[in-house]
C-alpha cells in the first residue's frame, strides 16, 4: 500500500518522541475537551468523540480520566477554550513539516513554533506553503492474529476501506478520513483488534537527509515541536534512517 512503510516509521517516531504517558494523556484530553464543547458529551450521538475514546483508550489513557475530562468539558465552570491552528513549515535541507496545534494561548504557541524552526535549521512559512505535498488519509492498525489474507481482503472492503497491506503483526488498511470511525467499529463488530484509528496526512514525496548536523537538527527539531504540549500532531515528509525510526 502506498505509503504503507513511511507512515509506520513516522508513527514510530512519534511515539518515541512523546515520551512520557502524562504528556500523550495531556494532548487526547484537550482534543476530547474541544469535542465536547463542539459536539456535546454523549459518545452515542457524537461519532468524533467515539473516535477519540477510541484512541484515548489505545494509548492506554484510563476510563476514569476520560470521564472526567468529559464531564468538564460539559460543566459551565471550565471556561478555557482551545483554538485549533496549522503551522508550516521547512526544516533542515527543505524537509516539509505540518504542525498541528490545539492552544488556549495563540500567540505564546505561535511564538514557541517560530522559535523551534529558527533555532534547528528550518523556517517557518506561511499557510498552505507544504500541505500541498501531503494528501489526508485514515490509517487504522489492527493486530494480526494470523489471519487469511483473503478473508481479510474480503472483511476490509466491505467495512468500507480503500486499501491494506498485511506484516506479521500488524494489519493497516486505508480509508477516506471521515471514514475512520466507520470502518473502526465495522472492523471491530466483525471481532478484529484495532490498535489505533486516526486520520493523517501522508506525504507524496520523500526528503534524503544525508548531512550529519542536518539529521541532528531535523531530530531536535521534531523532538522539541512534539514534546510541546499545544502541538497536536507533527507530519514530515522525512526519509528517516532506519537507526533514527527504530530509537
């Protein structure tokens, strides 16, 4: 599948820079937060926020911070709200970067994301000067458990997904991105494992990063960007070394 490799080595990434639990707990919940507010607290009537339970409960975040996030995003009392925003960007040597961002504080978050760029080798651009080489797609990963690739095939597309390729442990199928929800809970309701549903953005091409002080920067600058606590998500159209994914 295309694209398959890249987002996987992307994701791995990701989770490595997170780091900490608390950190990974503290982005789900200001995204579930602004979900609430948009869309009310009832998962039943609000397939966004089953969505992000969904992917809250993945990441191992427990039910009782769930609830209680949900619960505080429906009470009167919690009067911060998130604004969502999308910073571009270059890093060392033209690699492109997205940068997603959920802040209580614009200016401050903007501030931060100027800096990073500046300080790494990159340069922050104006908008849409990158999200032209990147296309939105839905990535679900489910466990496999030693399954029929035929059955599988047969399973996955008439869950409604696009695309998928099968490893040893894991199954990634493609989808539309307002189509993750639906073929999760499909997928599910048919007994698979989802281990993590999300809508992304892939990127077309690849950037080669052969410059030692290069990399250096393009790590830094990915580890400073996602260890922030406004930013959301980070997508790069980085052709990471292998010994950069596997860390």
């Amino acid at each position: 599948m295309s694209g398959h490799s890249k987002w996987n080595n992307i994701k791995r990434k990701k989770e490595a820079t997170d780091g900490a639990k608390a950190k990974i707990f503290t982005k789900i919940g200001r995204e579930i937060a602004v979900c609430v507010k948009e869309g009310g607290g009832d998962p039943n009537n609000n397939a966004k926020l089953r969505d992000l339970i969904a992917k809250a409960k993945s990441n191992n975040v427990p039910n009782d911070n769930i609830d209680r996030i949900i619960k505080k995003a429906m009470g009167d009392s919690d009067k911060t709200n998130y604004e969502a925003n999308v910073y571009e960007g270059y890093g060392p040597s033209g690699v492109a970067v997205i940068v997603e961002t959920l802040t209580d504080n614009k200016n401050r978050t903007a501030g931060d994301i100027r800096h990073y760029f500046d300080k790494f080798g990159g340069n922050l651009g104006t908008s849409g000067c990158v999200s032209f080489m990147f296309s939105d797609k839905g990535i679900v990963i489910m466990e496999n458990k030693g399954y029929d690739e035929d059955k599988v095939m047969d399973d996955v597309f008439e869950c409604g997904a696009n695309d998928f390729s099968m490893e040893e442990d894991e199954i990634e199928i493609e989808t539309e991105p307002n189509d993750v929800g639906s073929v999760r809970e499909a997928l599910e309701a048919k007994g698979y494992t989802v281990l993590s549903a999300e809508a992304v953005k892939i990127p077309s091409t690849y950037t080669t990063l052969t410059d030692d002080e290069a990399i250096r920067k393009m790590n830094l600058l990915l580890e400073n960007l996602e260890d922030n606590d406004d930013v959301q998500n980070v997508y790069h159209n980085w052709d990471m070394p292998e010994s950069d994914e596997e860390e």
